[in-house]
C-alpha cells in the first residue's frame, strides 16, 4: 500500500521515518481523539452541554447506508432538492461508493507533465506576475480538456477530485506555482483567502501569536486540528507541497448525505440548521460591514441544497457582544453534524503527498484535518501546502443572504475576503500577519 493509498476500516499516519503505518479502528479513533482533544478544545465546550439524546452516532447502519439510487458513480448533473425533503443526486454519496482510490482520482501522464512544463516555460518568457496569469496565457491542448471535465465533476458530480504526480520535488516552487496557478485557471477565478488578500494561499504552521486558541487566528496557520467546515468559495484547491512528520490527514463527508440522515432520524434539527448562525469575520472585515455575518448551515436555491458550515467561526462569534450565545437546539445540530461527518460510513481519509492535488465542492462538502507534528528540526521540511479559493463559471446561483460574506453572488466572480487598502498578491511562501500586513497595502 503506498503513502497516499485511501485506507477504510483504518486510518492512515505518517511516520517519524517518512512510512505511512495503519492502526486498527479502535487504536486510530483513540489516536485521532488525542491529536484532536487540544485543538478542539475551546470547539467542543461549545457543544458540550448539548444532549446526548438522539446523538447521531447512535442512527443505524440501515440509516447510514447508500440508497440504491445513488450507489452508481456519479454523472455530471446536479442533485435536485427541494426544502426539508431527501435529496438524490451524485452529491449524496456514501463511503462504501469509492472505496478504490482510482475511482475518484487522475493521475498526470508524461504529456501532461509536458504539456505544463512548456506553458510554465510561456508564462515565464512573457514576463508575467503570476496574480495576472489568465487561462489564454496558460495553454494546455489537451490537459486543458480534461480539467475542465474535473472541474464539472466537482460542481455537478460528487464533488471532489484528486490528481496526483505533479513534480513539485523535482521543479522550482516558482514553476510549481506557475503551474498550480495555471491549472487553477482551468477551474475559475482566484478569490482572495485572508485580510492579506492572498489569492495564492499557504496553508502551513507559522505560529500566529496566541496559536489555534487566539479567535483571531485562521486555524490554517497552525497545527491545530481544523474541524468540519467548508470554505467561502465555491471550489478550493490544496496542492501539496510536503507532507507533515506525523498526522495531518485530510477528511471528507458529503454534506447532502449529512442532511439526508438527519431530515430521516432528528428533523428538528435540520429545521435548526436552515435558520441562520452568527459566525465570527475573525477581524478580517469588509467595508461597510460588522465584525460578524448570519448564514444557515442548510438553504436551497433554485433546486439545490446549499452548506455552509463553518464551526470555529460560530464557535468564536459570542466573543462579540451584541452576538448572543447559541441556543441548546443549535449546538446539538452543530454536533450531530460534526459526529455524521465523522462517521465510518461517511468520511473519506486521505494522506495528501507531495505532488497531489485536492479540488473540494464547498456546497456539497464539508472537510476537516486532523491536527499534526511538523519537522521542527527541519525548517524546510515543514508540512506546506498551496491553497487556491475558486469560482467556477458554472456554478450554481446563490441566495442573495450570501453576499455580506461573499462580496457578490455573481456566478463566476465571487467568494473571498475583501478587504479595503489592499491589493492582490501570490506569494510564494506563507507569511506572517504581522511581517505581510504591511505588504498588502495599498
């Protein structure tokens, strides 16, 4: 079994010595909980004094187990759904549909691998910064076909894809990001992910003062355990660069199949869920609004279910005092949703390897990593990351209540944090806030 191989039944870690070993389930949730417990700390109090009471993890497997109707690979069509009824569709997948890793992954050829190399070379002769590299400088004759049909699965199929074999090892990181870029433009237009206006992002440990525990922090930037959460942009991208020492594997669940098993066992809380939550901006702030925003875990638009959960920003918005605490019903719902998504019947594991890229649907998807040891010893071996927000020309529409968060609903050309005095920028490595703050003005 190779180090990115998907492993059911078991989960996956990497080694002090770079080999990927496999703990029984028991070993690996008892793992998973310790490298979890600190980071989700502060989360977990807020769903602490929740009742156990129709806890999600008690629903049967009868309850858990794919419908026969979606059980087939997806084709490219979206689900269909209307308020508080079941939703069908390629969205609402069950592990046990993609048990093979090849199912749902590409790997480059060598006339992939050469059809980037000559358009990194393009890019490069032209003299171009690469925030302005557009698709029509980036020219792929026939990879460009095939990420373009990666990127309609993403929207309209199940909603995540993996590639793997770029040769981020063997390129300078300025061609990787060239070509990582590049690829990107293939699926949609780069939204800019923090108050730095990074439209190139850098998901790596820089140890923000105050760590995970400071609610200022983007969990990101840290070691720290992310919870399940989905991002402001319809598509993200994660290349990765280097893998961590130990830990920090990806995970996955279909957000309509979280709904789907809740509207049949606890349907309040669904109803819970498609009322609106105070999430916390975590100071990053648009002109002309607040320090917080409201959105609904569960709304529809025009035929489609649409998630938006963001745990650690709910979790931090009471910090605020005009934002009162949760109610009861919503910390139950918040931790049903964490304990499906956490299920051996709904969670994909990947170990992300050097080379491998990621592309998640955040309608459809909810993500999560668990928290990791990095190569402290090691400076240049740190777990990094590049990060991509996207916005796909062929998106779904959007209710209007997401425009506060969004800066736009326009299909095609919204999502992001825009903040004002700054101006769009891709680095090549991550930074620190305070150190990058300054190169972002304007």
């Amino acid at each position: 079994m190779t180090a990115g191989s998907i492993l059911f039944g078991q989960t996956p870690l990497v080694s002090s010595r770079g080999r990927q070993d496999v703990l029984p389930v028991g070993r690996a949730l008892e793992h998973r909980s310790h490298l979890q417990h600190a980071a989700h700390r502060r989360l977990h109090s807020v769903s602490a004094s929740a009742s156990h009471s129709g806890s999600a993890t008690a629903l049967s497997s009868a309850v858990l187990e794919a419908p026969a109707e979606t059980r087939q690979t997806s084709g490219r069509h979206a689900s269909t759904c209307e308020p508080f009824k079941p939703v069908t569709g390629p969205h609402a997948w069950y592990r046990s549909q993609y048990e093979d890793v090849d199912s749902y992954s590409y790997r480059f050829s060598a006339a992939d691998i050469a059809e980037l190399a000559k358009a990194v070379a393009d890019v490069r002769a032209k003299g171009l910064e690469l925030k302005d590299v557009k698709k029509s400088d980036f020219v792929l004759p026939k990879l460009g076909a095939k990420l373009v049909e990666f990127r309609d699965e993403a929207v309209n199929g199940r909603g995540f894809v993996l590639l793997r074999g770029l040769p981020v090892q063997d390129w300078p990181v300025e061609d990787v990001a060239i070509a990582y870029w590049g690829i990107g433009a293939y699926w949609g237009k780069a939204q800019p992910q923090n108050r730095l206006h990074h439209l190139l992002g850098h998901v790596k440990d820089v140890n923000p003062p105050g760590g995970w525990e400071n609610p200022v922090n983007r969990v990101y930037a840290t070691h720290g355990a992310q919870p399940y959460h989905t991002d402001s942009s319809d598509l993200v991208a994660l290349l990765c660069l280097k893998p961590a020492k130990v830990g920090g594997y990806s995970t996955w669940a279909s957000s309509y199949s979280i709904y789907n098993s809740l509207l049949q066992t606890q349907p309040q809380l669904v109803e819970a869920l498609a009322q609106e939550f105070y999430l916390d901006r975590k100071d990053e702030i648009p002109e002309g609004e607040g320090p917080w925003f409201k959105l609904p875990v569960f709304s529809w638009h025009k035929g489609n279910l649409i998630s938006y959960f963001e745990n650690s920003f709910m979790a931090s918005a009471s910090r605020h005092k005009d934002v009162p605490e949760m109610t009861e019903l919503q910390k139950r719902a918040i931790k049903a949703v964490e304990e499906l998504a956490d299920s051996a019947e709904l969670r994909m594991d990947y170990v992300l390897q050097a080379g491998d890229i990621q592309l998640l649907h955040n309608h459809s998807i909810v993500h999560a990593r668990t928290a990791f040891v990095d190569h402290d010893d090691e400076p240049t071996a740190k777990r990094h990351l590049m990060r991509l927000w996207l916005a796909p020309e062929n998106d779904w529409e959007l209710p209007e209540a997401f425009g506060s968060r969004w800066g736009g609903v326009k299909v095609g050309d919204r999502g992001g944090i825009y903040i004002p005095n700054t101006v769009p920028r891709a680095p090549l490595d991550a930074e620190m806030w305070e150190v990058a703050e300054e190169k972002s003005k304007a």
